[in-house]
C-alpha cells in the first residue's frame, strides 16, 4: 500500500485556480505560494479519538449514581436484582446491562380503607385507619411485594384481617370510650400481629403503629343506636339517684337514732344531776334547821309573805297571829 498523499492531486488543482484567479485580477506580481501540505488523515483520526473519549465520559458519568441518606438502591442486571445499596454515597453501574431503582428509607404514612365491622354485642361500625411503616428489607420487598402499592396492599389486607378479629371481641362502648383501656391496648395488639404476618410472608417491611382516625355508624344504625345508649344512660342515672335516695335516708334514720340517744342520755343525766342537788339541798337545809329551830320557822314565814303579800295586798288578820307579831316588830 503506497504512502502517497491521496489529496495531494486536490491541493495542487486548488493551487493553480488560485493562481488563475489572481493573473485574471491583473496582480501578476502577486504570486501565491504553495501552503504546507494538510494532512487531513491525523485530523481525522485525532477527531474520532475526541468523539470517542467525549463518548465514554459520558456513558461514565450516566452510570454514576449517587445514594441518598434516605434511599434505598436496588441494581438489577436483566430483571434480576444483584445487590442493593442502603449506605450513602458514589456507585457505579454496568452500562446498557443494569439498571437501578430508588426506594425510600423513611417512615411513610398509609390511609387504610374505612371497612365496616361488628363488634361483639353485634353493632356495625366503621372504621377508618391509618399505618406508619417503613422497608427493612428493599431486596424482600420487590422480591415478595414488586413495589410499594403492592406492599401497601398486603398490608391494608392484613390491617383489616386484623381489626375485624379483635373488634369482634369487644363491645361498642369499649371501643368508642377513649378513656377505656382497651382501646389503646387495640392498637398495639393490631400493630404486633400485622407485623407477625408481614415476617411470616418476608415483606421486607414493618408497621410502626396502626391507629384509628374515625369510628361512624351506619346511617340505617346511626338514629337507633343513638336512642337506645341514651335509654341506657338514663336507667343508669335514675339507678344512681335511686341509690343515692336510699342512702340517704338511711344516713338521715342513723343521725335520728343517734341523736334521741343522746338526748335520753343527757336527760337521764340531768334527771340524775337534780336529783343529786335536790337531796344535796336539803341535807344542807336540815343540817342548818337542826341547828336552830326558831330562826328555821322565821323564815318559813318570811318566805310565806313573800308568796302572798303583794304590794296592794290588805291583809286582816287576828292580833296574835305569826304575821301580826313580825309587822308589828314583836318577835318572842
């Protein structure tokens, strides 16, 4: 194979019709001088070697991938899954042969369907729930559940299977009472056994907690059940103050007794007391009439005037009477 110029005829063509050009322009002393020969094979090579290289940067840089704090990156090589990535940072992929998909690592929110359930005492309700879950596992997840709304799907159906067991063994008022301790316990008993079923099945996935947004009656149970709680609820109260009457009486009957007891007693005590002071009262007077007899009749007699003479009192009485004798100051 010959190392000639193959443009080397082109250029010297090229020459002579610039040279033709110029004499034509009547410039005979301007004579173009032959340029250095173009070497047109190196410029095409050195161009393809850019194209090329230009080519493979960016096939590089377009299976560059970078891995978020909170993703998942699963790499598949035709359909099936080679590894997946869950620590942040630089990765690579095979050009035209793998691909990668992104998952997330947080916690998300799910809105269970409402569905209708009958509790124990045979009331329906309905009932709306929520989950928060997560992926544990991005390789069971697309291995078992393909993607998240199939995840998501499982898990409605296990929430629900669920709900409607438990529901069944309570009544309506343990349900709707917030106060009643059976409701937190529910939501932790779903939680627990939707998650014992989503090991069991290798979803890859977990519930963090499933809790209960809204509680409704049916619209056909809603006036009747309404009315017959409000029934109950009277019956209870009229229970209460039936109860509070009877206490009451019997308090009142109790404080009655109490009270005429104490009032015998103190009575009884006082009759005692009087008594007691009565014969105390006469000793003293015996004791002190013994003494002196005539001052003893002195003053039974003062004591007489003293009960029948008033101040308009006229008394006729003989001149040797005991008054007569006093009034008129003559004592024997």
């Amino acid at each position: 194979m010959s190392n000639e110029n193959p443009f080397k005829g082109i250029e010297e063509k090229f020459m002579e019709r610039q040279r033709a050009k110029q004499n034509k322009a009547g410039d005979p002393q301007k004579v173009i001088t032959p340029k250095r020969p173009f070497n047109m094979r190196k410029t095409v090579k050195t161009a393809i070697t850019l194209t090329v290289l230009f080519a493979l940067a960016i096939i590089l840089l377009a299976n560059v991938f970078i891995v978020k704090q909170d993703e998942y990156r699963v790499v598949r090589q035709f359909g099936e899954i080679t590894r997946t990535i869950d620590e942040p940072g630089l990765n690579m992929k095979i050009p035209f042969i793998q691909t990668v998909s992104t998952l997330p690592k947080n916690q998300m929110i799910y809105n269970v369907s409402e569905a209708e359930i009958t509790t124990k005492d045979k009331k329906r309700i309905i009932i709306d729930n929520y989950a928060v879950w997560k992926i544990t596992n991005a390789q069971k997840m697309i291995s078992n559940a393909r993607n998240i709304v199939n995840a998501e799907s499982r898990m409605e159906e296990f929430i629900y299977s669920v709900i409607r067991n438990e529901m069944g063994q309570l009544n309506y008022v343990d349900v709707v009472n917030d106060e009643n301790s059976e409701r937190g316990s529910l939501n932790d008993r779903v939680t627990a056994k939707v998650n014992q079923f989503l090991d069991e099945g290798n979803y890859g996935i977990e519930v963090i907690d499933v809790r209960m947004k809204r509680i409704d009656l049916p619209e056909e149970n809603e006036h009747s059940i309404y009315t017959r709680m409000i029934s109950e609820r009277e019956s209870t109260a009229q229970a209460y103050l039936s109860e509070g009457d009877a206490e009451k009486q019997r308090i009142e009957a109790e404080t009655d007794r109490e009270v005429q007891e104490l009032l015998a007693t103190a009575q009884k005590e006082g009759a005692i007391i009087h008594a007691e002071g009565e014969a105390e009262a006469a000793k003293i007077y015996n004791d002190a009439f013994s003494k002196d007899p005539e001052f003893y009749n002195l003053y039974r007699t003062l004591q007489s005037y003293s009960r029948t003479i008033g101040n308009d009192t006229m008394i006729i009485m003989p001149a040797d009477s005991p008054y007569a004798k006093i009034l008129t100051g003559y004592l024997e």
